[in-house]
C-alpha cells in the first residue's frame, strides 16, 4: 500500500469513527446504590458475628445519639433508622443515605442476656 493509500485509508476510518460516534449513544455508567453498600456491610459485619458478639451501631442526628436496632430501605436514597436514645425512648430518623454516618463496633454480651440483633426490612412490593 503506497503511502497516500494509507493517508486516505485512515482519513476514512478516522471520518467514520467521528460519524459512528455522533449518532451511537454512550454506554450508561451503572449508578452506585449508596444504600445497598450501606446496608451490605452492616449485614456482613453483624453476619461474622461470634454467639456471645453483639453489633452496636450508634447515630448521631444533631443533638441525639440512638442506637440503631432497625434499619428500613424504603428507597435507593432514603434509609430509615430506628432504635433508642440516651433516655430508652423509641426514635426514628429518616434521612438521605448520602448523610447517614454510623459508627458501629462489636461488643461482647455477658450471660444470660442475649445479643441484639439489627433488623432489616424492605419495602413491600
């Protein structure tokens, strides 16, 4: 192939791709669903738990502190959290996931009491 042949050759391929890409659409970026990780490492950790392990997730929500025992998905974006504050009254927050900072750790339970568990629900479909 002389070398105006291949000019020509990847001016047209060059002129072609442009083209193509004009009228092709972009492939869609999967979007991260925040609450599904969320979610998923809470049930991990709680998951390798030891029998005598409790996991203890603690809210801080402007001035209150709750302890996490529910955790309800009723959206991608939206977590809805229940448990008890300093005082044993029963709290719900309901927040944007992209909010949400839990701090959680592993404590042990003595006998006879048994370790909480955290609930998890979904939305009814």
């Amino acid at each position: 192939m002389a070398f105006g042949d291949l000019t020509k050759h990847l001016a047209e391929q060059a002129i072609t791709g442009a083209v193509r890409g004009k009228t092709e659409a972009p492939a869609a970026t999967p979007v991260e669903d925040v609450c599904a990780i969320v979610v998923g490492q809470i049930q991990a950790m709680q998951k390798a738990l030891k029998e005598d392990d409790e996991l203890v997730v603690h809210l801080n929500a402007g001035h209150e502190a709750i302890r996490v025992l529910e955790i309800f998905v009723p959206s991608r974006s939206v977590l809805v959290l229940s448990g008890h504050d300093s005082e044993k009254r029963v709290t719900r927050v309901v927040l944007p996931v992209d909010a949400v900072q839990l701090v959680c750790k592993v404590e042990k339970v003595a006998p006879p009491a048994k370790p909480a568990r955290i609930n998890f629900l979904r939305p009814k479909t």
